[in-house]
C-alpha cells in the first residue's frame, strides 16, 4: 500500500491528475441542474461514440467503392458474424444522437441557457448540431442503395441552384459532374474523418465553455438576467449549493445513459439495419426516394409546396433559422429565463415541432407518391362492373391496364396521389370528365395523346357509374337550350384527335 501511494503521488506530481479532476469531472455545479431536464447534453456524446467505435468496426469490411460498397454491406447482414447487428447499432445510434441533440438544443432554449455568459456555448451547440445532421445525410449516402442514389441526386439538385457558385458546389459536393465512382469516396472522408473531426473539435470547445461558463442553473420565474450582477449572483449560487459534478450531479446521467444505451441495442436487435434497399441503378427511376426520418420535413415540405415558394424554402428559410440561431444570445441575451415568463419561446417550439411532426408523418407516408403496383395487384372490385355495359366494361379494362390505380384509390386500394374515384360521378359530369382526362389539371397529366377517342369513351362511361347506390350522378347546372349533347363532348375530343 506505501509502495502504491508513492506511485500514485508520483504520478500525480507530474500528470497534475488530482487537478485534472477537480477542473473537469468535479468541477462545482448547482444542485439544481441534477436534473432529468439535463441528461440530453451527455446522452448526446455518449451517442457519439457509440458511432465512432461501431464505424470503426464497419470500416474493416466496408469498400467505398461504387462496385463493391453494395456488396460489402450485404455482406455484413448476411455472412459477417453479427455484422447485421452492427450495421443496425449504427444506424440506431445515429438516430437516437439527432433525436437527444434536438432534445438538448430545445431544452437549452426553453432553459434560456443560450444567455448572457454563454453565448458562445449555445453557438457552438448550433454547429454541432449542424455537423450532426451532415455526419446522418453523409451516413445515408454510404448505404448506396436506391435510397442513398436518388437522396443524392436530390441533393446535389437543390446544391446546383445555389446562385452564382451552384455549378461549383455540386462539382465539389460530387467530385464531378455525375455521381461516380469518385463521389462515394468524397462522401466517406467526409463521413469517416472530416465531419467527425469537426465534432470532436467543437465538443471540445463546447465542454471547455461548459466548465468555464458553468452549467446553467435551474432557472426561476421572476430572476431576470443582467449582466453588471450575474456573474456575482452565479458565484453566490455555486457557493451555496454548488457540488461536485461527479459524484453528486451525474446520478441521473448514468441513469438515462443506460436507458439510451438500451434503447440503442434493443432497437438494433429487434428492428435491425436500414438497407441496403436495392442496388443503386441510375436506369430505375425509384419514384419514392424516401430519406431518413431527420430529413422527411424537407422531403415533405419540398413535395407539397408550390413551385414558385421552392427557392424560398430551400435557401431563404434554412439560412433565415440558421442566422436567428446564431444570433439568438445577442438578440435575448439578459432577462427572464424561465419558460413560464417566454410564452412566445414555448409556443415557438409547439409549433416548430407539430409542424415538423406533420410534415414528417406525410414524409413517411408519402401519399403524393404513385403506387406502381397498385394496377397490377390490385384488380377493380367486383361491385364496380356487375351489371355494367359492355362499353362500362371496356372503360373498367383500360382504367386497370392503363395504370390508373397507382394513382387513384378505388374500393380503398391504390395510390393516393389523385382523388379516390369511388363516387367521382357525383363530382364531375361526363363532359368534364373528358376534359380531366384529355387535358389534365393540377397533379394530373393530360392523356390526349395517350388515349384513342374509343379510349376516352368507355373510360368515361366506365367512371360514369361510379357514383353508389344512393347517391345520384352530377348533372350539368346550365340552363337546358345551353347543354351541349354528350355525344358533343366526345364528338370534340375525335375532332381534336384528328386534327394532331
């Protein structure tokens, strides 16, 4: 035991470890940020290496190689030794590390901790969390899969808009003009070494500030922020009832990191890896490109939004949120703190976050999209052509064989990026539904030239039934001596026919 004691003070003397200790791990912080309310900081790094050890095992088998990167993760999931369920750890944990830093930066925000000392702490929590989002779309291209092939292509279309420098940066982003052999392996330096560099530099800041600035303390309505007192008043706080971080506050960050820990590993087990959903072939037009969860608001936004609001959500917007978070301490850098006293800070994040929730749910979804198989899956319920005519008949096969359920929803089965056709006579009259189908309108394209004038009529006659039992057809409102005949309206689109 003497023997062990002059090691340790000697060891000591020179690696200052009992310093060491008291400035970082034991540093005094409130009593009051033992909280559950502060475990998403911690939960957040320990994510962080779960992905640097299990990319560090990944990285043995996987070839960034356009030929061989497809191959190499199917060999992970299906004759590595549990290498499906590293795959799937890693991608849990990139997950879960998006999901806690949110959670973290959300709570640093509600808590006011982004104010006056800390400005540069909540700063350089905006950029990790911007290098966390890269390190995940870099992840997602690494799969090149279908998904990882089209998410880039995306990608590197909205990067080519950039004004002025757009044709520079997809260059850059892609190692070329084309996606090729070269931009998988700028894609993994960016993944493996130059994104993760980047974090672990700015964590290292960010902890540095931590131990600074100090850890925020549980804040109080009615305690206002001013910078001539704070720094006394922060002072009087550790003084009173300051204690170690370690042991006294980090009880609940073990706790929660055990929990995450947890989710991570039963997530991979039970849920298992993301793809590779298919061989990347820029032949097959994957008309469902869908991204990770952290990116399906985009994805959404970008699908159901009108074209001409496309530049403003794409760089207006983004650059919009990145500046005000960037210059939130300096703008709200003193006063109240507690979020009982911010009604705006919290309905701001209510709704950021439902809008968020909503535009990702139709991301999922995706209901804009076509089911390409619904027309040959699915074939036209019986009820819609007993006792039809023969006419009603024909229209019923060219409606299945020209593909119109992967767009259109009928007896609850199809896409559902047109209406349901379910009772579409009692919406449109015969002539209107000749003009829909030959001219198209809103997310319809026109099928003039698509279909025969014969076509046309016996699909109308077809959609002409489609109207229920009780329900009857739509008739046309205009005065009688303004009708036009129905025989006229098919009469025209023959006419129209011709003269192309």
């Amino acid at each position: 035991m003497q023997w062990l004691r002059k090691t340790a003070v000697w060891l000591d003397d020179r690696l200052h470890l009992t310093a060491l200790y008291a400035s970082t791990a034991g540093h005094e912080v409130p009593a009051s940020a033992g909280s559950w309310f502060y475990v998403f900081g911690s939960a957040t790094l320990l994510c962080f290496i779960i992905q640097i050890v299990t990319g560090s095992i990944l990285a043995f088998v996987y070839i960034p190689s356009t030929n061989e990167a497809y191959t190499s993760l199917q060999y992970l999931n299906h004759a590595q030794f549990w290498g499906w369920y590293i795959r799937a750890v890693h991608n849990w944990g990139s997950n879960f590390m998006v999901a806690l830093m949110t959670a973290h930066m959300i709570q640093v925000f509600l808590f006011g901790a982004y104010k006056y000392p800390r400005e540069l702490t909540w700063i350089s929590g905006v950029f990790l969390l911007l290098m966390t989002l890269a390190m995940a779309f870099t992840g997602q291209v690494m799969r090149f899969d279908q998904d990882a092939y089209w998410g880039l292509t995306i990608g590197a279309s909205i990067t080519g808009r950039v004004p002025l420098i757009g044709a520079q940066l997809v260059h850059v982003l892609l190692a070329g003009p084309i996606i090729a052999g070269e931009t998988l392996s700028r894609f993994f330096t960016l993944h493996v070494f130059i994104i993760p560099g980047l974090i672990i530099a700015i964590v290292s800041m960010h902890l540095r500030l931590v131990l600074t600035k100090g850890i925020n303390e549980y804040p109080k309505p009615g305690h206002p922020i001013h910078k001539s007192t704070y720094d006394a008043e922060y002072a009087e706080i550790l003084r009173k009832e300051g204690v170690p971080f370690v042991p006294n506050a980090v009880g609940k960050d073990l706790i929660f990191a055990a929990l995450v820990i947890i989710g991570i590993l039963a997530c991979a087990f039970f849920l298992g890896p993301k793809g590779p959903g298919g061989p990347p072939n820029p032949t097959i037009v994957d008309t469902n490109p869908r991204p990770d969860f952290y990116f399906l608001a985009i994805f959404a936004a970008l699908a159901l939004l009108p074209d001409w609001m496309e530049v403003i959500i794409l760089f207006a917007a983004p650059a919009i949120m990145i500046a005000f978070l960037l210059l939130l301490p300096f703008i709200s850098g003193t006063g109240e703190k507690s979020a009982g006293r911010r009604p705006v800070a919290v309905l701001s994040v209510i709704f950021i976050m439902l809008t968020i929730g909503v535009l990702a749910y139709m991301g999922e979804t995706s209901p804009w999209s076509p089911n390409m198989g619904a027309w040959s899956a699915a074939p036209v319920p019986i009820q819609y052509v007993r006792g039809r005519t023969p006419l009603a008949m024909h229209g019923a096969t060219i409606f299945q064989n020209k593909q119109c359920r992967n767009c259109h929803m009928l007896g609850g089965v199809g896409g559902e990026r047109g209406p349901a056709l379910d009772d579409v006579a009692t919406r449109l009259t015969g002539p209107e539904m000749v003009r829909q189908v030959i001219q198209g309108g809103g997310n319809m394209p026109a099928y003039g030239k698509k279909l025969t004038p014969a076509e046309v009529e016996a699909l109308v006659a077809f959609m002409e039934t489609l109207h229920g039992r009780a329900t009857p057809p739509a008739q046309d409102a205009a005065p009688p001596q303004n009708k036009l005949p129905r025989d006229f309206a098919i009469v025209m689109p023959r006419a129209v026919h011709a003269s192309r």
